[in-house]
C-alpha cells in the first residue's frame, strides 16, 4: 500500500469513527438530507455534524426517478461530489445496494467506501411489480452480512444503517407490523447492522415500542406533523432525517416561481432568495 493511500484509509477510519461516535452521543443525530454538493455545502454550514444522502433526491436529480431505478455508477458518482463538497462525515442512502445478489451488495459497498462515504441506509424494499413489497428477512440479512464483510476487509468501520419498510411500504397488517419490524431489527443486527431505520412510522406509542424493542439507535423520518425532534428524544429515537423532504420543498419552489413567472409575469415566489455572492462563497477556493 502506498503511502498516499495509506493515508487515504487513515483519514476514512477517522471519518467513520467520528461518525460513529456522533450516535452515542446523549442528544439526536439529526441530518438534514442532501441531494448535490450545494445542498450538501449549505446543510454543513447550518450546523450539521454530518450529512446524509437521499437517494430520492439523487435520483430525480439524475433524471430518473427513486426505488432503484438509478444505476451504481451514476450514485457513487454524485456521493463522491456531496463528500468532496463538505467536512464533515458523509452518510449514503444506497436502496438495495443497487445490485441483485449479496455480492453485488458488497462490491457498492467498496464503491460507496472509494467515494469517501462512511455510512450507508441499506433497505429491504422489494421494487417488483409481482412480488411481496419487502425481501425475506434471512436474504435481506445476508446481504446486510456481505456489506459487513466488505468494511471490514476494507478496515474502516462503515456505520450501517438498515432500514426495514415494513410500515412504509404496508407490509403486513397494523397488528402484525411492530412485531415483524422488531424481528428483522434483530435479525439485521446478529448480521451485521449497526442502526435500524423505520421510516413510515411517527406515532408516538408505535415509536417508544420500536426504541424500547431495538437493541441499537433507532432512527426515524420525520416531516410536517411528524413530533419534534425533542420530543422524538424522549421516545427513545437517536437518529432523525427527513428523507427527500428538502428536496421536495425546493423543487416546490421552482414549479411555483416558473409557473408565476409564466402565468402572471410577476417574480414574488423569487424572493428571500440566497444572494448570488452568498452562494459564490461556498465553493470559492482559498
């Protein structure tokens, strides 16, 4: 091993252990999500000890839309330009892992690793039009299992954070649901998990029941009604994101000032915008 990439590793072994370190920490990890390096830049700036990924976000910046229809090399292109953008630790929402088997899993995970990314929400969604909405457990497991094994032989302590959509993609009944997420929690940590992510969820009774349940941080998305992220804290959740939402609200804003300046020819949705020279800044090189 060279010296330059020794170097390289020693850097991302202190970035992911830093990463780490931030849910163990007595307050919640909050992360703002990030879809391209200004939204990246800009959510640094706010305060964030880390950023996170969407990989809807992505996606639609890419041109294609969420649920694994964006291929490996087009995400780790754009996760190494979010990590290039900030400082602070990179976490990436890889879906499935963009591949078929666990070993495919693994061969994203060097990739995500060679990015400078030093987490990964690895889901269990099945995206087919015939089949269950969600993978069996014991497979999505393996492939959580080959993710480990990845990290490990590459030295560097990849946060893995395994979301299970049991409440997000209806998988079940409402009286089967709590159980079944809490089984594939424990199954996904014995392979290798390091989080558990249920996005879906923000009722408070179902969200203490899973942080009581979940022997490791719980990490919950929240949006507009969701509880705040005080309140999540008291229930036991040590991770909050809020998936697509931000990119959701700036995508909003640019359908209303087209259609305003199309429609009315007037350009108030225009205002309270960041300054030109403001933006300039973040990228400006010393």
């Amino acid at each position: 091993m060279s010296t330059e990439t020794s170097s390289a590793v020693a850097t991302l072994v202190e970035r992911a252990r830093a990463f780490r370190d931030l849910h163990s920490d007595e307050r919640v990890l909050v992360l703002p999500n990030a879809w391209d390096s200004v939204s990246a830049r800009l959510i640094e700036r706010s305060g964030a000890a880390a950023v996170a990924t969407t990989s809807a976000g992505v996606s639609w910046a890419l041109g294609a839309a969420d649920g694994e229809q964006l291929g490996r090399a087009q995400a780790l292109e754009l996760i190494g330009r979010v990590v290039d953008a900030v400082d602070v630790p990179v976490t990436a929402d890889i879906e499935c892992g963009y591949a078929d088997d666990a070993a495919g899993v693994a061969a994203t995970i060097r990739d995500v690793l060679a990015a400078g990314a030093v987490g990964v929400n690895l889901e269990d969604a099945a995206y087919t039009s015939d089949g269950p909405p969600v993978r069996p457990a014991d497979e999505q497991a393996e492939r959580i299992a080959a993710a480990r094994r990845a990290a490990d032989e590459a030295g560097v302590p990849l946060f893995i954070n395994a979301r299970t959509d049991i409440y997000l993609r209806a998988a079940g009944t409402p009286a089967t649901q709590l159980a079944e997420t809490l089984d594939r929690a424990a199954a996904y940590l014995a392979a290798g998990a390091d989080g558990i992510f249920v996005p879906g969820v923000v009722e408070p009774a179902v969200v203490a029941a899973l942080a009581r349940g979940i022997a490791a941080p719980l990490n919950i998305t929240v949006g507009p009604g969701a509880p705040s992220v005080g309140e999540l804290a008291r229930l036991g959740v040590a991770r909050v994101s809020v998936g697509a939402g931000i990119a959701q609200a700036a995508h909003a804003l640019t359908q209303r000032a087209a259609r305003e300046l199309l429609t009315t020819g007037t350009y108030a949705s225009l205002a309270n915008g960041l300054a030109h020279p403001e933006l300039g800044r973040l990228f400006a090189r010393p």
